[in-house]
C-alpha cells in the first residue's frame, strides 16, 4: 500500500508517528492509527495520553488488559501519578472486551446498546466542562475476529456520538491484520477517521501482508 493510497480524501491527512506534533487534536477529531509492535504502540498511545494530561484534558483508554498494563508502566515511567488522576475522572480505564460484551448482539454493535454503555463515561469525563481525549481498541477486536462489517459500524456509530458529545477520538489497529482481499474494508476504515497516523514500516508491512497472503 502506498501512501498515496492511504490520502482518500481532503479529510485524511497522513502524519508520521516519528513526530509528536500529531498528538495536539482538536475536539471531535477521529483519528486511526496502524502499527507494526506492541512497543510502538504504547509510545505513541503514551504521547497521546501525555499531551491530554498537560492539556489538563480528561483521558479514556478503551483497551486490551495487556496494553491497559503496559501503558500504565510507562506514564508511571514518565512521572505521571495515574491513581491520583483515576480519583478525579482524568484518567478512566475500561477492558475493551468488556465494553463490547454490553453492546454486541449476534456479532454486531447495537446503536442504543452502545450509546448506553459509553455516554456515562463521557458524562463523567466531561465535568467541569473538560476537553476529553479516547483511545479505543474495540474496533481493533472486531477486526481480527474477522467482524470487518460490524468494525466499519462500530467506527461510525462513534462519529455519530461525536455530534452529541465534543471528544478526540484515537483508534489503533496493527499493521498485520491488513492482508490481500481486504483493500476495500481498509479504505472504509480509513474513510471513517478524519487523519491517518501512520509510520514508513507500517506501510511496507501491509504491503508485505498483501503480497504473502
């Protein structure tokens, strides 16, 4: 896949996560990100949560029990008290498997379900009039269960929340799980989101996937 591929329209802008500059979003900015290692990863979803934290923001992790424990070591890492900012709503961590579990029914995300289950977050988060910043890692289970429509539904039943609540939005799916015969199912995920952050190793790797499956 060539960069050129991944620019699909005026609202897709493509950002190398060497540079941080990527992490300042404005409200209601849905943004995907692919990556190749865990690693990499966790050190961009960490200058993300660092930004909000600075910003004075309220941050939700919506992630796997792995990546909730490894990002928890490196904000620790980084000088940040994650229980003193848990106690005041700035930091609200939430198993993303759990989450889905309220609001899938026969393999597909259920709109009010849905709604239900994440506007109290955003209710608590907003207090005070607080900007909010999300990372999600539902979509990304959906993906590799091989639930590529519920996926794409699941993606804009978020920017249809957006237009109720004011909150940054940063999605992340593994670079591998794109393979040859699901060009169209990613173009539709990169459509959902407003910019694609995306490293040069990312791109080869979903190229090498195309060519080897």
């Amino acid at each position: 896949m060539s960069m050129g591929e991944l620019q699909l329209s005026n609202q897709n802008v493509l950002a190398m996560t060497g540079d941080s500059s990527w992490t300042e979003v404005a409200e209601k900015e849905h943004l995907v990100h692919f990556y190749t290692a865990d690693k990499l990863l966790i050190d961009a979803l960490a200058h993300y949560v660092s930004r909000g934290f600075d910003n004075k923001e309220a941050v939700i992790i919506i992630a796997t029990e792995e990546h909730l424990g490894m990002l928890n070591r490196e904000l620790e890492d980084r000088n940040y008290d994650i229980f003193s900012l848990a106690r005041k709503d700035l930091y609200m961590t939430i198993v993303a498997s759990d989450l889905l579990n309220e609001f899938m029914v026969d393999g597909w995300p259920v709109k009010n379900l849905f709604e239900e289950a994440i506007q109290p977050v955003l209710q608590k988060a907003i207090r005070g009039n607080r900007k909010i910043r999300a990372f999600g890692e539902m979509v990304m289970l959906l993906w590799k269960r091989g639930l590529h429509g519920a996926t794409i539904h699941l993606e804009h039943l978020w920017n249809e929340l957006a237009e109720e609540y004011d909150f940054a939005l940063l999605c992340a799916y593994p670079s591998q799980a794109f393979t040859h015969g699901l060009e169209s199912a990613i173009q539709h995920v990169c459509k959902a989101h407003s910019k694609v952050i995306i490293a040069a190793d990312s791109i080869q790797a979903i190229g090498e996937n195309k060519a080897t499956a």
